[in-house]
C-alpha cells in the first residue's frame, strides 16, 4: 500500500481505501493537564482531550481608547473656545481694525498720542523736550540782558499773535506782533517782537521739537522780526488784570498799549490782555474813540479802567484775537499755528516736571543720630525715607 501524507491533516491514506486522522496537536496527559492548570490557570484554556489557543488581541480596544481622546480634545478645544470669546467680549477686542479709529495707550505701551488719540509719528523724550525748553530759555535771558534783566527764566507763559495795523505795509515791522511771556523767580515779562509777515509752518511732517526750533528760528532772524521790548506789567495793567478777573475773567497777562493804525491811516488803541488759556482779547478803540480818549486827557490804560468801572462809559471793544473767523486765510492759518506752537511749549514743561517729580521720588535722603548707652558705648541709627508727592 502506498502511502502519502497530507500536510495540513497529517492524514495517511492509501489507495483511497483507509485515511487515519491524527490532530494536529497532540493531547496532553492528564497528569500534564493538572500542572498545567496550577500553573498558570490564566495563561491558557486546556480541557481533556481538547486544547484552545488564546485568544489574540483585537482592535476594538485601541479603537475605544482613541475615541476616547478625541472625545477629551473636543470637550477642551469647546471649553477653550468660550473662554476666549466671553474674554474678548469683556476687553472689547474685535477682529475688525479698523485703520482710522482712535488707539488709545490705556496701558503705557510706550507710544505716543494727542488731544484726539491719535499715534504721534514723531514722538519725543523728556531729554529732547528738556533740551528745546533750556535752549529757548537761554535765548531769552541773554537778550533779556539787554533790557537789565538778569534773573533766570523759569517759565515760557504763553505765545500770541497780535495783528497792529489794518493794512500791511512792508518794510515797517509793524504789521504784527509776537508776544512771548515767561517768569522769572520775581516777575512776569512780555516778550514783544514785531513783524512784517506772520510765521506759517513748513508742511512737511516733524516733530514737535523740529516745530519749535521753526519757530525760534523765524522769530530770531532779522529778515522776519526785530525785538522791540521786554517789560513787566506796569501798575495800570495790574489794575486793568485785576477788575477783569474779578468780573469773572481769567486773565495771566496785560500787554502795553499799541499804537496802531486804521485802513484811513488815523491812530487808534489797542490793549492786548492774555488770558491763562492761551488767548487773547485786545480792546480796540475806533477813530472816534480814539479822539474822544485825546480830548479828555486820559491815556490808554486810564480810559479802559474807566470804562470798566462805569457802566455808561465806552471807548474801547473787546475784540477776541484768537477767533479764525474774519480773518484772511494766511492770519487765520498764522493764528492756528502759533496755538500749536503754544500748546507744544505749555505740554514739554508739564511733561519735564513731571518727570522730575518722578525722578524725585528715588531720591533717598537719610540722617544719622549717634546714641550714647550707660555703659559708654555709642552707636548710630540711621533713619531714611522717601520723598512723597
């Protein structure tokens, strides 16, 4: 009989007649089987006779495990979501920016911002500001010198625009007038310059520094304005102050009296009086005023203190100076930079002083008392405290 074997069976068959089939496995003997089991009693499932492979891992675990996570990232990237918009809508954040809106630094974020909000492009440190501020200073006590002034200029109080005479005529200086104020430790002064033509910025863009310097420099040259005087308020502008603020004015400053010239080439007076906020109101008598003021033997200063004294007395208007509206556009565009000019001095002083009592407030100052005990002995205690604003 010929016999062959098949491989997957280990059957044995000859001539199709007999097959034997043996298992693959051959069963273990009971004896086996017990030591087996005390062995290992999770290791693998064995009965008599039979045997079972262990079961093979699938993957319905590592599925569930995954589902798992990402149910958990889910839940954090929703918790995570709503945090950030509740957070937004209390900051008032947005996600449109909008180029032209307003940007305010409510944080101190190191740039810089005018009246309006509005990103200065040119900003400037307190050591330019202190700089500008001290050259201008020491040009105006090195003329006011020339005028037995010799005290140190503490404050620039104010600059204005003045116009004199009705109609322009060139190669006067005395179409206009500068008035630059500034303190001293003991006085007030009036800075007057006269002028031909009134200062109109350059256009291009700079700061406020390059302004000033402008500025300065235009009022400095010959070509533009000539110094005419350097004075205190005499008593009767001290009077004239007085009875106006008292009616309710806030008057820094009066001016002498101007003697200027109508469109018919007639005298008339003219009293500049600046207030603390920057303007300035000139009282302005007409040609008939004027003669009226002559007639009666009165000066200037005389007839306005009159006037506001008695109620039925008028030799002068108040004309406010400040105000744009009637003027040619070239005063009207003059006067709107000589506030800018005047904004810029009053903001770098505010600013250098307050840095300075800042700076102020590091100072350490400390003194020392030197104790003696009952035994002889000395020692020393040192008490130190800060400045406070």
């Amino acid at each position: 009989m010929n016999l062959k074997r098949d491989k997957k069976t280990k059957n044995i068959a000859g001539n199709g007649e007999e097959k034997i089939n043996n298992p693959l496995y051959t069963p273990f003997p009971s004896s086996k089987l017990n030591k087996l089991k005390k062995k290992n009693k999770t290791a693998k499932q064995v009965k008599e006779k039979s045997y079972k492979s262990p079961k093979k891992k699938t993957k319905m675990g590592f599925l569930k495990v995954t589902s798992e996570l990402l149910v958990l990232v889910a839940v954090y990237q929703i918790a995570v979501s709503l945090y950030l918009t509740n957070a937004n809508k209390e900051q008032n954040f947005t996600n449109d920016f909008d180029t032209g809106s307003v940007i305010q630094d409510p944080n101190g974020n190191g740039f810089e911002t005018d009246d309006n909000g509005q990103i200065n492009p040119f900003p400037v440190t307190d050591k330019e500001k202190k700089a500008i501020i001290n050259n201008i200073k020491n040009a105006i006590a090195r003329d006011a010198k020339n005028f037995k002034i010799n005290e140190q200029v503490e404050s620039i109080d104010g600059v204005n625009l003045v116009k004199i005479n009705q109609i322009e005529t060139s190669g006067t200086f005395l179409n206009y007038l500068y008035s630059i104020r500034f303190s001293t430790a003991s006085s007030k002064y009036d800075m007057q310059f006269w002028a031909d033509n009134v200062f109109l910025m350059s256009e291009e863009d700079k700061s406020d520094v390059d302004k000033l310097n402008e500025f300065y420099s235009f009022i400095l040259s010959p070509d533009n304005c000539a110094l005419f005087n350097i004075s205190p308020m005499n008593a009767m502008s001290a009077q004239i102050m007085n009875i106006l603020n008292k009616r309710g004015s806030d008057v820094a400053f009066v001016g002498e009296v101007i003697w200027a010239r109508a469109s018919s080439n007639d005298i008339i007076y003219k009293i500049p009086v600046y207030n603390n906020d920057g303007t300035v109101v000139v009282w302005t008598s007409t040609i008939a005023q004027t003669k009226q003021i002559d007639n009666e033997g009165l000066t200037a200063e005389e007839a306005l203190i009159k006037q506001l004294q008695e109620e039925n007395v008028e030799y002068f208007s108040p004309v406010d100076q400040s105000q744009q509206a009637g003027h040619a556009q070239k005063e009207a565009q003059a006067l709107q930079n000589v506030d800018e000019i005047y904004k810029i001095f009053i903001s770098f002083q505010s600013d250098i002083s307050n840095a300075k009592i800042i700076n102020n407030k590091t100072n350490q100052q400390a003194s020392a008392l030197t104790l003696t005990t009952g035994d002889g002995k000395n020692y020393v205690e040192i008490y130190a405290h800060f400045l406070e604003e």
